[in-house]
C-alpha cells in the first residue's frame, strides 16, 4: 500500500480556506459557507478516525494510541499526543510527536521506526495550565 504523511491528512482535515465575507448589520455567519462544506465532508473526523486509534511502527507492532491532537492558532495539526504506557490506560505515558513524522498505510497510522521503548524514553508530554 502506499502510504501518505498524516501531516497532509490532518492538515486537509482541519485547514479551511481563508475566506472573506462581507458584514451586514445584523447578521453572522455561523457555521461554514457551502464553499466550506465541502471540505468539512472530505475531511477527516478526529473523534472517529485518529482519536483512540492505534499507532503501529513500520515492522507492524503497536507501539502507543493516539490520545490527543494540537491544533495551533492558524487550524492546523501540528502534534499528536501518543500514549505509550500501558494500552489498558495503565502506566500512562504521553508523548508529543510532531505529525510530520506519521504517515498512513491504508487505515493504519504509522510512526516509522518507533518502538514502545523509544517512546516510553521520550520526555512526557504535560499540558500547560
């Protein structure tokens, strides 16, 4: 299969194109523009298709989920915060991965040449207060 950078799936996820749109006294636009739906429809959905999901290395062993996702300030993913404790929620240890770093084969997410080891070595990731 080939496979895709996440960072390209996750930035056509939660990227909208800048848009101006002209005030009338009165009115806001809530939601997105018919322009916009289209790329919320393609998209994809963080609760359904990377949230909780697991992350595999490239010799096809699990070696984390994915807990969380960072979305900077201009809507784009920049990390995904991989548990790589225990996979029973036990021994919790998560880690910032920069999504450059994962790449798609088919449905699986893949961080390429990363081990449970690796990952339980990095720093744990804490979020701010």
């Amino acid at each position: 299969m080939k496979l895709v950078p996440f960072a390209i799936v996750a930035g056509i996820m939660l990227s909208a194109p800048a848009m101006s749109y002209a005030q009338v006294a009165g009115s806001t636009l809530l939601g997105v523009s018919y322009g916009e739906l289209r790329d919320v429809a393609v998209g994809w959905s963080a609760k359904r298709q990377i949230l909780g999901h697991l992350v595999y290395n490239s010799m096809d062993e699990r070696v984390g989920s994915v807990d969380d996702i960072i979305v900077t300030t201009d809507k784009s993913v920049s990390y995904a915060i991989i548990n790589a404790g225990g996979f029973l929620a036990v021994a919790k240890h998560n880690v910032a991965i920069p999504v450059s770093q994962f790449q798609l084969d088919g449905d699986k997410l893949v961080l390429p040449g990363g081990t449970r080891d690796a990952l339980k070595a990095a720093p744990e990731f804490d979020y701010a207060n």
